[in-house]
C-alpha cells in the first residue's frame, strides 16, 4: 500500500503542488491503481502474443501524385519574400 510521504514524493517529482486534503485523496487513488496492477499482475500471459493495440488499426493513404500548379507566379508573388523564382526562408542552421 502507498503511504501519504510516497505520494508527497511523487508529487515533488511531477512538480505539483498538492493540498493537505488533496494527498489523502490522491493516497487511496494511487491505492487502488496499484491494487489493480498487482491483480493483473496474477495473470498467466505466457501463451499471449505482445502487442501494441488491442484491436488491428492500419492507415488510409492515397498515393501522392504530382499536379504540377499552372500560376506560378501567384505562389511567388503570395510569398512574405522571394529572391528570384525562388522563396526567401530565414536560416534555421548554425554555419559551423
């Protein structure tokens, strides 16, 4: 069972600050989280493949497909600056 200074430390860890009235609360709650983590931890899982979700999930993608844009002076002239046919970007890299 967790005590009051435990969660007085986990506390301090996520750097909360938590009333008097609140740890008592937070001491039964984190109680009884941990109380059912060691139930499950009476589980036999040796027969169970590991996974990362419970149920199948996969992406819906299109394939990309190049559409070249006809107006491409009305790109550069939307730009904030251009230099040339080309945007003008602030360096994000140090020149060491």
């Amino acid at each position: 069972m967790i005590d009051r200074e435990q969660v007085r430390k986990v506390a301090h860890l996520a750097r909360l600050e938590l009333p008097p009235e609140q740890e008592e609360q937070f001491t039964t709650q984190l109680g009884s989280i941990l109380d059912y983590f060691a139930q499950l931890s009476e589980l036999d899982v040796t027969d169970v493949q590991p996974t990362t979700r419970a149920i199948d999930v996969s992406n819906v993608t299109r394939q990309d497909e190049l559409q070249p844009y006809s107006d491409r002076e009305a790109i550069l002239r939307s730009a904030p600056e251009q230099e040339g046919d080309f945007f003008k970007v602030p360096k994000i890299l140090n020149a060491e």
